[in-house]
C-alpha cells in the first residue's frame, strides 16, 4: 500500500470517529498539493473527502465529491478507486432518495453498484482498496436488501484481507460480522413472508459466520468485533437450539457493547429485540417477551431501518395475539400483506440487478476482445489495427480538422544483430523497454503502437513542433541510456493539420530513414 492510499485510509477512520470537518479540511489541501486544484488530486484522497463531507450530511457534495474521484481512478488507470467511487456515488445516491423523494433514481444507484462489480474483473493488486471496494458494493446492495448479491461481496472482502501483508486491523472480524448481520436480515424477512424454513437456514449461517468471527477478532477494535460477533451468534440461536440461553445471552452482549458508547452499534441493538423476544418467548417466558418489544417499539426513533421497524411491530403484533388480544389481527394482517408486496418487490429489483450484470459482463467480454485484437501481445502498446481505429477516430473527432497533430515514426537500430547476437528473448525485452519507454514520455491521451518488428509509431494531437521534437530527443535519450542493453533508435517527426495526418506518417517515415542514414541514435524531423 502507497503512502497515500495509508494516509487517506487513516483520514477516514478519523472522519467516522467524529472529526470528519477537521478531515476534510486536510484531505482538500492534500487534493491542492499538486496543481492547486482539488479535482487534481489522488483517488485516495478524494476518497476520504466522500467520507467526510458524508458524515458532515452534505449528500449532494459528497455524490459530487464521488465524481471526482472517478476521474482521478480514471486518469490512474485504477479498477479498485474506480469500484470505490462508484459504489460510494450509489450510496450517496440512495441516502439521498431516501431524504428527498425527487432524487430517488432505483436504476442510477443500481447502474454504478455493477458498474463497480464489472470494475473489479480486472486485476487489482492492492488488497486493500480491493477490501474496500468490495464492502462499498456490498453496503449498496444490502441497503437495497439485494441479499444474494451483498454476500458474495462480502465475502470477497473477507478473502482480500486474508492476503499476505495485509495490516492486522480488524477487518476479518468485521466482514464476518457483517455477514452474520446480513443473513439474521434476511432471516427477519423471509420471517415476515411466512417462509419459516428458509429464515432457520440463514440464522444458522448468521452463527457460523459469528462464531468465526469471535475467534478472528484482532486489531484495535479486537473487544467490540467479539462482543458484536457473539451477540450475532446468540440472536441466530434464538428460533433454533437452546433458546433459554440466547434469551440470557443477548441482552448480556448488547449492554457490554453499549459500554462502548459506538453510535453504529445502535442500529445492531435494535436488530437483535426481535430474536431476543422470540427466545423469551420459546423458554416460556411470555410476558417478558412482550415487555421488551414493547420497550423497543417505544424506543423507534423515524431514522431506523424500516426493515427493522417492520420486524419490532410485527412481533409486537405476534405476541399479543398469542396473550390473546383480537386488536392486533388487523394490525398483523396488514402488516403480513405489506410484507409480502414489499418481498415482491425486492425480488423484481433483484431480477433488475441481475440483467444488468449480466449485460454488464457480456459488455466488458466484448470490450476485452476488442481490446485484444487491437493490442500488440509482446509489448501492450497497440497494433496496426488499433492504429487504424484511433486514426479513424481522430479524423472523426469534434475538434477542428485545422487541429495540429504531430507524428513520430521510431526504428530500433540494427535490431537484427540484437536478435542474432542475444537472442530472441532479449531481443524481446528490448522491444518491451521500447514501447514501455514511449508510452511513459508522451501525454496521456496520445497514442502509441507497434507496426510489426521493431517500428513503433506514437501519434501527439495538438502537438506543436518543438513539443514533437522534445518527445522524440527524450525517447532517443532514454533508449540510449538502457544499461542492460547497447540499444539505440532512430525517429523520424512530422506533423501538420490533423485531416492529412495520414501525410504526416508518410513524412515521418521519410524522416526516421534519413535519420537512419546519419548513423542512427538520433531525431530527424520534418515538421509543417
């Protein structure tokens, strides 16, 4: 992990610690550093802007704030910040839909959750971001009770700190966790739709996944991700085996944790009143049951989970129907019809989510072929064919026809004595520094390919001729400079208005020959 990456990770666990405007204040002079301007920061440290300008509830800043942030994985060539920004942009989304009604967008918010899934087929090498990722796409799908789509994720999470070099922070223990959360979730809606059977096998895994959770607690947190893991454990136990014990059980964890004073572990309190009602309630205890739900419904407060709302009355309804109260069948009644039309529409939305990965997958495949048959396999730059494109491209683009474009046409000298002397295998590496060495001195967004054998071409739109000439002296420079290999190039330069930059290739050709010709390691230029 980059020194970056590890800052901006700090800066966000200080924002969700409470301190998110003295964040904010860092991360946007962070962003400045470079060019004075905060769009022209790292990935990383917008990042930790999202954070904090989330926790300080400017929504509409933050999902703008996640915009920038996929600009900069973009200009990165980032699949991980890009996964990030684009799951951080859909949960944004979603909370403020959830505040304002008019910017309520179901497709957007599910658009970029597998947008950032389809990021993430290309390789990552950090384990980090890659956990991070992954847990954005997971929060956006659980928010949206996409339960098989959020533990897979999860999970994946859970793998990436698994990694060697992972730093020993907790997060093991958290994702296993959240996985226990998730399931005793889902258990309390299939509940709710009658689905008895289906809601045990979940609370089964919400234990087994608590339970490892318990023995992998570690870090700084290490006491509340086994409190938390053991309080999990104890509500999966409550419609199944030993529910005398998990009716001590639950409210023991849920004060040890409270000791904590975590405002996150609130919404989990709440989530375990229903489990510990039904385990009263199973160990014959009945009107203990019906004192603590009844305690909790009183405690709602209009921000909690409505998922968990749902599951408070309905049980409060459940239980004074068994004390034999007829008020609460019409409650109940409506209660398991609204449920029911709320499973339906989870499961349409779910359907949606799955089309678009779908799509979204058989896109990318295209995309990747495309890509391929468009790539040189030895050195990544592009080929012929993928010159063809950007050429066809660049004739078709908005920019004035008048446009300059520079050209630069490079040739590595005596090559074949390379290939003779050395080896094909070196002469191999040699063509690989080449292209490496080409493409990290033009700018972004100029294009450079492989013709066949040992001629590159690099194309520089908008470039003028002492930007060309620069270029090609630096490329002959760095080549020359190679200390594995006595390796040396001659480059020919052109240029012109872009509508004749098939001229322009012509010239540099011309141009490469003549500086061939006068002993080679050096830039000839024919610039207009």
């Amino acid at each position: 992990m980059d020194e970056v990456t590890l800052r901006a990770l700090g800066l966000i666990e200080e924002a969700q610690a409470g301190a998110a405007a003295q964040v904010l204040t860092v991360a946007e002079s962070a962003l400045r550093a470079a060019t004075g301007e905060v769009p022209d920061g790292p990935a990383a440290m917008h990042f930790a802007r999202v954070v904090a300008l989330t926790r300080l509830g400017d929504l509409p800043a933050a999902i703008a704030a996640a915009d920038l942030m996929l600009a900069a994985a973009e200009r990165e060539n980032s699949a991980g910040w890009r996964s990030c920004a684009l799951s951080l942009r859909a949960t944004r989304r979603l909370r403020l839909g959830d505040q304002d009604i008019a910017e309520y967008d179901l497709d957007a918010v599910l658009r970029d959750l597998v947008s950032a899934e389809t990021a993430l087929l290309v390789d990552e090498p950090d384990p980090v971001i890659i956990g991070n990722a992954r847990t954005g796409i997971a929060i956006g799908y659980a928010q949206l009770r996409l339960y098989e789509l959020a533990a897979p994720q999860f999970e994946a999470a859970y793998d990436a700190a698994c990694q060697a070099g992972y730093p020993d922070n907790g997060n093991r223990a958290m994702w296993l966790c959240n996985l226990a959360e998730l399931h005793l979730m889902w258990a309390l809606e299939l509940y709710q739709v009658g689905q008895v059977v289906a809601a045990e096998r979940h609370t089964t895994t919400a234990e087994g996944y608590a339970t490892r959770a318990v023995r992998e607690a570690s870090g700084p947190k290490a006491e509340v991700w086994r409190l938390s893991a053991l309080l999990f454990a104890a509500c999966s136990r409550a419609d199944r085996q030993d529910p005398a014990a998990a009716a001590a059980d639950i409210p023991r964890y849920a004060a040890l944790l409270g000791r904590y004073g975590l405002e996150e572990w609130r919404r989990e309190t709440l989530l375990c009143r229903p489990f510990h009602a039904v385990a009263l309630r199973r160990s014959g205890r009945p009107d203990e049951a019906l004192r603590v739900i009844e305690d909790a419904v009183a405690a709602l407060a209009p921000e909690v989970d409505w998922l968990i709302s749902a599951a408070l009355h309905r049980t409060h309804a459940v239980l004074l129907s068994i004390h034999g109260s007829t008020d609460a069948v019409p409650g109940l009644t409506y209660g398991d019809a609204l449920a029911e039309l709320l499973w339906r529409q989870r499961q349409r939305w779910l359907h949606t989510a799955m089309t678009m990965q779908s799509y979204d997958v058989l896109r990318w495949r295209h995309e990747q072929a495309e890509r391929a048959a468009q790539t040189d396999p030895l050195t990544g730059v592009a080929n012929r064919r993928g010159l063809d494109r950007f050429l066809r491209e660049l004739a078709l683009a908005d920019a004035a026809v008048d446009d300059p474009v520079a050209v630069l046409v490079v040739d590595i000298d005596r090559f074949k004595h390379i290939n003779d002397s050395l080896g094909h295998s070196t002469g191999d590496e040699v063509l690989r520094a080449v292209a490496r060495l080409l493409t990290v001195n033009v700018r972004r967004g100029d294009f450079v390919a492989r013709l066949g054998g040992d001629e590159f071409v690099a194309i520089l739109p908008g470039a003028d001729a002492t930007m060309a000439r620069a270029v090609a002296q630096r490329v002959v420079d760095a080549v020359a400079g190679l200390t594995d290999w006595r390796a040396q190039l001659s480059v020919g330069v052109a240029g012109g208005p872009a509508y004749a930059v098939q001229e322009a290739l012509t010239h540099a050709d011309r141009a490469m020959y003549a500086a061939k010709r006068a002993g080679g390691n050096r830039a000839s230029c024919l610039v207009r």
